[in-house]
C-alpha cells in the first residue's frame, strides 16, 4: 500500500513541476505587442484589400508595379508586331 501512497505523491510532484507560472501583460515581450498591433491593423474590416493596407508605401509600391507591367506588356506586343512585319529588302 505505500508504494501506491508514494507513486501517487511521485504523480503529484511531477505535476506540480509541469505547470507554467501564470503571466501577467507586463511579462510579455514589447516584439510580441508590437506584433499584435499590426495584426489587428490588418484584421480591420475597412474595405481595403489586404495589399493596400500597408498605407501610402503600398500604394506607390502598386502603381510602380502597375506600370512596369503596362511597360512589359507594350514592349512585348511592339516585339511580336516587328517579328511579323519585318522590313523589305529592295
């Protein structure tokens, strides 16, 4: 009977060593509030799509892209156009 006594003591001890200690909002690391606050900027229900609300900086991001890709496009076609057409040897 006293080796169920001292497993259950044993159980009990192991426990006790296991658990956490309880935090309070001052032990949290200020990464980690910092983290959470931009979280929260992108959980907002504004309307925006998420890749514009990164504020003005996306927005410029954006547009440079945009027009990379409209300059892309319009040297492309301006390619396939002179492949089709080449000039005429007289």
């Amino acid at each position: 009977m006293s080796a169920l006594k001292n497993s259950v003591r044993l159980m009990a001890s192991v426990r006790q060593f296991s658990r956490t200690a309880i935090r309070n909002e001052d032990s949290v690391h200020p990464g980690y509030k910092k983290i959470k606050l931009i979280q929260e900027q992108f959980q907002k229900p504004d309307g925006l799509p998420v890749h514009l609300k990164g504020g003005t900086m996306d927005r410029v991001l954006l547009g440079i892209t945009t027009v990379l890709c409209l300059v892309g496009i319009g040297m492309g076609v301006e390619l396939i156009y002179d492949l089709a057409n080449p000039p005429k040897n007289n």
